[in-house]
C-alpha cells in the first residue's frame, strides 16, 4: 500500500492547497505541457542528425512540463523538488534494484507468451561510439527527470481531483492516483515496443509501478529520477556489456 502520510517527510504537494492550491483550469494547463512536452520528445524535426542534438528533445521534455508548473504555481513549483537525503539515496538504490528484479521477472514470463519486443535505443547504443554512448548516457537524466514529470504530474492532478473534487478518502485517493498514472506512461512506450499493449501495460505498467513508490515515499522527484535513471544506466550497462562477450 502506497504511503500516505509521515511525520519526516513533507506532504504531497498542491493537492490541499498546500503550499498553495491549484484550480481544474490550472491543471489542466499543467497537463497540455505534459503533452506538448512529450510531442516535442517524439517530433522528428527536435532532433538534429548530429550527436548533440539528442540532448534537445531531452531538455524539452523535462523544461516544459516544469515551466508549465511555474506559469500556475509561480515560485512554488520548487514544491516537487527537496534536498536529498542520505536515506533518499538508499530509496533510490533500492527502488532501482526491486524494479530490476520484477521487470526481469515479468519480462521472463511474457517472453514465454511472445510478447516482449526489444527497445531500438539498446541497438542504437550499441552500434555507437564511445563519445556517443557517453553522451546517450548523460542525456538519459534529463530524459528521466521528464519521464517522471509525465507521471508525477498527472498523480498529483489526479490526486487533486480525486481528494477534493470527488471527497475520497486521501489514502484511497493516493492508491487510485498512482495506479492510474501509470497508464499514460505504459502507453507512451508503444511506438517504442511495436505497438505491443500488453508487453507495455504489463511490463512498462508494472515498471512505473515500482518506480512511482520512489516518490510516494519521499515526496522528492529528485529520488523517482535518481532511481529511474539508475534502472536505465544499469539496464544499458549490462546490455552493452553482453554485447561485447565473444559470442
């Protein structure tokens, strides 16, 4: 059961009109930069052929959501954001090596019922160059931090509205809001692993699951994205150093 409450660590924020409250139109304006956000990550013409221009669609994508945050919250958007902790970096760690473990093992048995398409961008790596591969991995943090801004934004609007439009309990709320969160984000992977809905709703699903736990035990997207980032380098890590054993 996702965590609601704690004498150590902040609240949720926006949801009670703490440290201030949003209204239906201002999270709905913090959503379409969420969706424009990701359009601009997809769009062909972000990206330019060399190396570099893959930092572009990276920085867009967490830029956009966080400016639209800043457009209904003012400074207050910092909210999202808090010092880490030692026990933040140990969250980080151990949410990072529990979603290893299940998306290995939910990856094992889809694989067994054909579905489980390979991610392109482990190709694209390993064909790369060192500068490139270095490059690729140092874009992934702000590509991360976006993707955790496609899910942590609409958990918070979704816990909004579930909290105080609709008056569900707030434990009843966070449970609701985190399981739904993560259907935007599986679906986004789509175009990513051939249009495969139940390998993204299953495995991506459950990923982001697991990921999501980051944040609603530290209320600190500093640790969702330290975690998803330490899932994806060593996911890459491995991948390219079993491509390099001699076959």
């Amino acid at each position: 059961m996702p965590p609601t409450g704690s004498q150590d660590r902040p609240d949720f924020p926006f949801y009670d009109n703490r440290p201030i409250g949003l209204s239906g139109p201002q999270w709905l304006l913090v959503l379409a930069g969420v969706a424009l956000a990701f359009w601009l990550l997809v769009a062909p013409w972000t990206r330019p052929a060399p190396a570099w221009g893959m930092w572009i669609p990276a920085l867009l994508f967490c830029t956009v959501p966080l400016a639209a945050m800043a457009v209904v919250a003012g400074r207050h958007w910092t909210a999202l954001f808090h010092r880490l902790r030692g026990r933040d970096l140990l969250l980080m760690v151990g949410i990072a090596a529990l979603n290893l473990v299940i998306t290995l093992l939910i990856g094992l048995l889809m694989n067994g019922l054909d579905h489980g398409s390979a991610n392109p961008a482990f190709k694209s790596i390993a064909e790369a160059d060192t500068a490139t591969r270095v490059m690729a991995f140092a874009a992934m943090v702000p590509q991360l931090l976006g993707e955790e801004l496609l899910t942590i934004l609409p958990l918070l609007a979704l816990l909004w509205w579930l909290h105080t439009r609709m008056k569900l309990r707030k434990r009843t709320a966070v449970v609701l809001a985190w399981l739904l969160s993560a259907i935007p984000f599986a679906l986004a992977h789509l175009p990513t692993y051939q249009w495969d809905l139940v390998q993204c709703l299953a495995i991506i699903g459950s990923a982001r699951l697991v990921l999501s736990l980051a944040y609603l035990f530290s209320r600190n997207l500093w640790v969702s994205t330290g975690a998803h980032v330490l899932n994806d380098w060593t996911l890459f890590g491995i991948s390219l150093m079993l491509g390099s054993l001699p076959h």
